[in-house]
C-alpha cells in the first residue's frame, strides 16, 4: 500500500510538471483547458446582447456623423465578432482538447485581434464629423465597449486586452490631438479604465484558477479516499476470508486430532494403572503417566481451540436451561482442590445460600468457571491463596468472582492477555504455558449471555477476574396468585 501510495505520488509530481510546460499561465494545461471553456461560453452567450450593443452604439453615433458611416461600422464589429462566436462554437462542439490549448489561444487572439481593428476604427468618426462634440460620443463609445468586451472575455485577459487595447489608443491619440484639457482629462481616463480593467482580469484569472486548483485538489483527495475505500473493502474481504479459511481449518484439524488423542489418552490410561499386569521396569509407569498427562493438556488445548474457532465464526449455539451456579461452583471446586493441594494452595468459598437459578448454558458456564479457577491456581505461587465467590451482582444479576495472590498482571498487559492467544510476561516465565486461550473464550462466553468479564490486577497483589450474567437472566421466584374460591350462590 505505501509502495503503490509513494508510485502514485511520483507520477503526479511527473504529471504536474508535464501541465506547467504544457501551460501558457504557468499551471496545468488542463486549468487552460477550463479558462478557455469559460471564455468559449461567455462569448457565445453574449452573442446577442452585444450585437444588440453594437447596433445601438452605430445608431447613437449617427446622430453625429454620417449614417453610412455609423452603419459601416457596426456592421464591420458585428461581422468580426460574430466570426469570433463561430470560433468559439467550433471549440465547444469538439474540436479543442486538452492538448491543443495553445493552438486554440493562438486562434482565439487572431480573431480577437480582428475584431479588436474592427473596434479602433471607430476613431475615423472624427474625419466623418465636422464638429468636436463627437469627442465625447466617441469617449462614450469606448467606455461601453471596453466594459462590454469585458464582461465577455474575462476569463482570457489576453484577449479583452486586444480588443480593447487598439480602439481605447485610437480614440486617446485623437482626443489628445485636440489639445484642450476636458479632452487630454477623456483621454487619460480612458487610459486608466483600460489599465484598471486589464488589472482587475488579471485578479480575476488568478482567482478562477486558485478554485480550478482547489477543486483539482479535492477532486484527487476523493479519488484518494476512493481507492483507500476499495483497498480498505478487498483488505477486509480477504481478512474475512482468511479468518473463515482459520475457523474451518482449527475445526477440521481439532476433529482430526481428538480421534487418536482420545486413543492415546485411553491405552496410555490402561499402561499406567496396569491393568494388564505389572511393568517389569518401573520407569515404564512413569513414562505412560506422562504420555497420558500430555494427551490430556493436548485433547483440553484443541477443546479451546475449537470452542474458539465456533465462536468467532458464529456457531456457538447456547444450549440454555435452568441453571444453579451454586451447583456449577461446587462441582468445579472438587474438580479443582486436587490440583489446588498438589501446590499447597489454599481454595476458600463464599456462596450464598438463597441464590435463585439462572437461565443459560451450563456446559459453557461451567467452563467459564474452570478457566478462571485454573488460571488462578496456575499463576498463584505455592502457599496461596484463591478465594471463588458466587453472589448477586450491584444491578440485581449474579455474578462469579475468582481472586488469587498471585503476582498479579502489569496494567499494560491486561488487555493482551485477554486477546486471543495473548500471554503476559508472566505467563512467558512459567513453566506451566498454555496457548493464552481460556481467558478470550471466557469473554466470549460472556458476551453470548449478554454478560460482562472484567479483570482487575495489581503487581505483587493479586489478580481478581470477575464474569458478571445480567439481570434478566436470574430467575427470580413469582409470588404465589392466591385465588379465592368461586363460591356459588343460591337464592
């Protein structure tokens, strides 16, 4: 992912400089591409609007100057201009890529050039006018015409820039020529105009292509995430395949292997209690006792694993009934007190007489419980201590508490030894390791009964794990309904 996140980002460092070469403003020839769409646009839609100015402005000029005259060049302006606007169509129709930006600029700047000529000859009003009133008219002109043309090329300030620039120089030269100071003040105001609207387009482009970079940016972020989505999505389905492939396999491999596990566990049973006679060399007792201890831990290991791989893949079925955990807990502690005596351990019960039954599955519970014992017996050093409690929880469920004087867990590791296959330092250390299973099958467990598991521990203190079954699972007794007998009455 990070080599394919770093390739990625190589060819949009290699792609961006290719834009910027290919660019006529020094960005991405693409940012062009748009500018030029805008502009297109702008000018085909304006089409109508400015002829109609067009039209008006000969109209208003044949007031003062000959109406040949004034027709002669609206119609040279609206000749050029609608010759610009078939350019214009051309290029939305089709024919401009991104790659022909610079051909379709070039064009764009010759007919605007064009039309631009078209537009100074509006200075030879002043030959066809015998008076210096059509100054004004004239300055007038100019002002509409440089805000129209504008208005319309404003996404190309090259191009409002040639066809502004020949008409507001013609006009300030003639202006200039009549010497007096109203006209030098039209002429220089023409002239700022000119300048002001050229810098304002200027700030007008480096604003479009600002929001054109911006959205390139949050285009390529949502394709970012889009990808990191999809790889996001096939990563998880192949994670789920793998963890299905794992379960099916811990299951098949975990029936495969109790066969001859129990096989041996049974012969090697036979060997050590010699039922068959006695072993003329002693030694083979000993070795039969090991052979059988290790089947056991062996047949226990592939039992959790497999109770391990139904749950994660959702086929651990509760198999609920009525269930008194007082009963649970005493059957377990005469499992346990052997291997409690074996380290001098000293096993201590608290559990309340009147406890009501609970409603669940009492093989799981059951296991819950020898997990728990097992695992304080196993890290409680010898002449401990481990103290099994059964009792109504604070919120009215009832709950299992096993708390031992052992070591204890570092804060830090409790929640890796209740992950699946976690073990702690501790459980490194010990002679006696197991696979780190018993206490992930436990919170499972718990979470199947809508319960909770906690484990509290602290160096050189202890540790206490305590699996909590909610409320609405104690089965509480009913008050008895007391009905008064139907008494039939005669009259």
């Amino acid at each position: 992912m990070l080599t394919r996140k770093r390739g990625r980002d190589a060819h949009r460092t290699v792609f961006d400089a290719r834009q910027r070469l290919a660019s006529t403003t020094g960005t991405r020839a693409s940012y062009d591409f748009e500018l030029l769409r805008e502009y297109a646009n702008s000018r085909k839609s304006s089409l109508l609007v400015m002829s109609g100015l067009l039209l008006s402005m000969g109209i208003y000029a044949g007031f003062w100057v000959p109406v040949f005259a004034a027709i002669s060049w609206s119609a040279a302006v609206i000749i050029s201009n609608l010759a610009v606007v078939i350019m214009c169509s051309r290029f939305l129709a089709g024919g401009g890529n991104k790659g022909s930006v610079k051909n379709w600029t070039t064009s764009f700047i010759a007919a605007e050039t064009v039309y631009g000529t078209a537009w100074a000859t509006l200075a030879l009003f002043t030959q066809a006018s015998g008076g210096e009133d059509i100054a004004v008219v004239l300055f007038a002109i100019l002002l509409m015409g440089i805000g129209a043309n504008a208005l319309a090329s404003r996404s190309l300030p090259i191009a409002t820039l040639v066809t502004t620039f020949p008409a507001t120089a013609t006009v300030s030269i003639n202006l200039f020529s009549y010497g007096q100071t109203l006209y030098i003040s039209l002429a220089a105001v023409a002239i700022i105009a000119q300048l002001f609207v050229l810098f304002f387009l200027q700030r007008l482009q480096k604003t479009e292509l600002s929001s054109l970079a911006h959205r390139s940016e949050k285009d390529a972020l949502i394709l970012d995430l889009e990808e990191a989505r999809q790889a996001s999505d096939q990563a998880r389905r192949e994670a789920e395949q793998a963890n299905i492939a794992k379960s099916n396999f811990l299951a098949t491999m975990s029936h495969e292997l109790r066969t001859p596990l129990n096989a041996i566990i049974g012969f090697s049973e036979v060997l050590k209690s010699e039922l068959l006679g006695e072993h003329k060399v002693p030694q083979y007792k000993e070795y039969a006792n090991d052979i059988h201890d290790s089947g056991k831990h062996l047949l226990n290991l592939i039992n959790e694993l497999l109770d391990l791989s139904r749950i994660e893949a959702g086929k651990y079925d509760l198999n609920e009934e009525i269930v008194s955990l007082r009963d649970v807990a005493e059957d377990c502690l005469r499992m346990m007190k052997i291997k409690a005596r074996a380290k001098n351990i000293e096993l201590v019960e608290t559990i309340d007489d009147d406890l009501p039954k609970i409603w669940g599955d009492e093989r799981s519970i059951r296991q819950v419980m020898l997990n728990l014992l097992t695992n304080a017996i196993k890290f409680t050093p010898q002449s401990g201590r481990v103290e099994l409690t059964v009792t109504r929880s604070s919120d009215g469920g009832q709950m299992i508490s096993v708390k031992d004087n052992g070591p204890g867990i570092p804060q830090e590791e409790i929640s890796t030894v209740l992950s699946s296959f976690g073990q702690g330092s501790l459980a490194h250390k010990t002679a006696e390791q197991g696979a780190g299973l018993g206490l992930a099958i436990v919170q499972k467990i718990m979470e199947l009964h809508h319960g909770r598991f906690d484990l509290f521990s602290k160096l050189r203190f202890g540790t206490e794990a305590i699996a909590t079954f909610p409320r609405a699972r104690v089965m509480d007794a009913v008050a008895p309904v007391e009905e008064s007998p139907s008494r039939l009455k005669i009259y």
